[in-house]
C-alpha cells in the first residue's frame, strides 16, 4: 500500500456513511412514542447522528483539497479541476433527480418541492467553489489556506446574520440553496465552511505530511483544538463580547452548534488517524470510497425517490426500538451488498457524461 495515501480518509467517510444510513433508517421509521429526550441511549444516538453531517461535509473537502492541490504536482491539476466541476454538476444534478416525482409528473401533477437542497447539490456546489477559488489563487497552496481557513471562520462566526434568511423575490431554484424556508435540508451556508476547513486542513497534510513525526503532531494538534472548540469556543466568544461589545459574537456564543461540532470532526478524525493502521481494512476502504451509490441507493430504498414508495411510505414511523436497531443493521448489509456488487453509479454516471461531452466536441468541429 501507498505509504503517502490517506487511508484514514476513506475510514472517516466509510463511518459518515454508515452513520448516516443508520440514522435515516431509525430517524425516519421509529415510533414517536420512544423519541425520549431524557433517555439516555437517545440522547447518545442523537448526538453521534448530529455530527455525521459536519463529519461528512468536513472529509468531503479535505480528500477532494487534498487531490486538487497534489495534482499540481503531477502537472495535472488542470484535468482535476475539470474532473471536480463536472463531479460537483453530477452531484448536483443527482440531487435534483433523486426527487423528482416521475408519477406524479406522469399525472399531471407538478409541485416546487424537488427543487429543495440536500447534502449531494451543497457538496457538488462546494466542490464547484473550491475549483474556482483554486484557479483565483493561481494554484498558490498558501494562498488557498488562508482562503480556506478565513471562508470557515467568516461563514461560522456570520451564522446569526443568516440564520433565518427570507428571500420571497428570489426563484426557489436559487433561494433554496441560502434559505430553508422552502424545504431544503441543507443550505450552502453554513455547511460550506465545515468543507472549506476541510480545505484547510488538506494544506496542512499537503505541506508537513512526509516530515518526522507529522503523525504524532497532528493528532494531537486535532485533539487539542477539538477539545478547545467543543469546551472553550463559547467561553472564547463571550469573552470576545464583553471586550468589544460585538453583539455578534454573543449570539455565536449562545447558540454555538457549528464551532462544536467542528470539534468533534477533528476528535473523531484524530481517532481514525491514530488508529490508521487497524482501519486500513479492504472492507471498510471499500464503503469509504463506494459513497455515492450508497447514498443514492439508501435514499431510493427510504424515501422512494422516482416512485413515491419507500420504507418511509411503506412503514412510517411505526417501529419498536429494537426492531428499529436490528433494521438498521440489516439494512446497512443490504445497502452496501448491493452497492458493491450490483451498482456502479460514479462510472455509469461518469462514462454517461464523457459521451455528452464528446458529442458536443465533434459536433462543434
């Protein structure tokens, strides 16, 4: 194996993933009745779904940071950043089509709902920024780390200012991407900053990863500043207030979800970095590097993308406990099975794309 290859890259988003089946699948099927705040397995599983999210939109920004800047390298970052704008179009187009309600359509129904955003159109949009923010810097690695890391402080810290944005004269093809007063799930702010300090954070092993004891520094460097993020950035922020009466930094400070949850991705990456070389499984690589079809196989299973019938329709929130864990676990296997062994959706979607795009070349010469 590669000894300069991140493997605990594709571990973090092999856990993310299957993180995120598993919270959909209990999220979305678990009888209401057993949604106990006080309890504490609740509780538990409530916070560890709340960072899958960051988790996700964090690694996604450092692993595709990592290979844009490492490609200058190889003389090959041009053909990256090309392979990032079409990856972030396809991602985005996915997302739309993912909820599109083809029978409805097919009856004459027509509704604005499947232009709400989630998490594939916020990371394709994201990936689309980093690759022009990359060519402004004229390629500059130090450049792009302060970009990067100025955009994740700028777009946390502002987070009260944007909050609760209402855009009523703006299409909801646009407005759905700043506001959720539509439906979206997700919105590029703030979600872009957690993949612009992923962007960051790719720099660092660009620069330092072949020096002595970069390992060692790192982890602990992750581990310190997510501990500092997740007990102290509150503390910090209301002392910034009461120094220079900046209303801003008190309403960052009491209601302070994304600096601590940032704080928990780099805790959680420390882990995996640590523990590199017991994660280095074939199996768990494989779901890492296989998240695309999983996420659009899961989503088609729950919530019945093109048909309208999924679990969510089939089910509803119906389900005991226990029969809500064993699911999920069954659920995982079958995902991931038919994943590995059935769909290939970045090279279907990839080699449907490169036909497109030949196309469109012999047709202009």
């Amino acid at each position: 194996m590669n000894k300069n290859r991140l493997y605990f890259i594709d571990a973090v988003r092999a856990f993310a993933i299957l993180m995120m089946l598993q919270g959909h699948f209990i999220d979305t099927l678990l009888d209401i009745s057993y949604r106990d705040e006080s309890d504490t397995a609740f509780k538990v599983w409530k916070y560890f779904r709340g960072i899958t999210a960051p988790t996700f939109f964090t690694i996604s920004g450092l692993i595709f940071s990592y290979l844009l800047i490492k490609a200058k390298k190889s003389g090959s970052a041009e053909k990256r950043m090309r392979k990032g704008l079409v990856r972030g179009f396809m991602l985005i187009g996915i997302g739309y089509l993912l909820r599109v309600p083809i029978f409805e359509w097919l009856f004459g129904v027509f509704n604005s709902y499947f232009l709400v955003i989630d998490v594939l159109q916020c990371i394709g949009l994201s990936l689309i920024l980093i690759v022009i923010i990359y060519r402004l810097t004229c390629k500059k690695t130090l450049v792009f780390s302060i970009l990067m890391l100025l955009f994740g402080l700028v777009i946390f810290i502002t987070e009260p200012m944007y909050r609760h944005l209402e855009l009523p004269h703006i299409p909801k093809l646009f407005s759905n991407y700043l506001t959720k007063d539509y439906g979206s799930i997700f919105t590029i702010l703030p979600w872009f900053g957690y993949v612009a300090f992923g962007g960051f954070i790719s720099t660092l092993f660009y620069r330092y990863l072949e020096r002595p004891r970069f390992k060692l520094a790192t982890v602990s460097g992750f581990f310190i500043v997510g501990l500092g993020l997740i007990f102290y950035s509150s503390w910090s922020f209301n002392e910034l207030y009461y120094l220079l009466d900046i209303k801003l930094f008190e309403d960052v400070a009491y209601y302070n979800y994304l600096f601590t949850r940032l704080g928990n991705v780099l805790i959680l990456f420390a882990l995996f970095y640590l523990a590199e070389k017991y994660v280095k499984q074939p199996l768990i690589l494989k779901i890492g590097q296989k998240t695309l079809s999983i996420y659009v196989i899961h989503f088609i299973i729950i919530y019945g993308s093109f048909t309208g019938v999924g679990l969510y329709q089939l089910i509803g929130k119906t389900l005991l406990p226990w029969q809500a864990i064993s699911g999920a676990l069954v659920f995982l296997v079958s995902v991931c099975f038919i994943s590995f062994y059935y769909v290939k959706t970045n090279a279907f979607v990839y080699s449907v794309l490169r036909k497109v795009v030949d196309k469109i070349k012999t047709s202009k010469q």
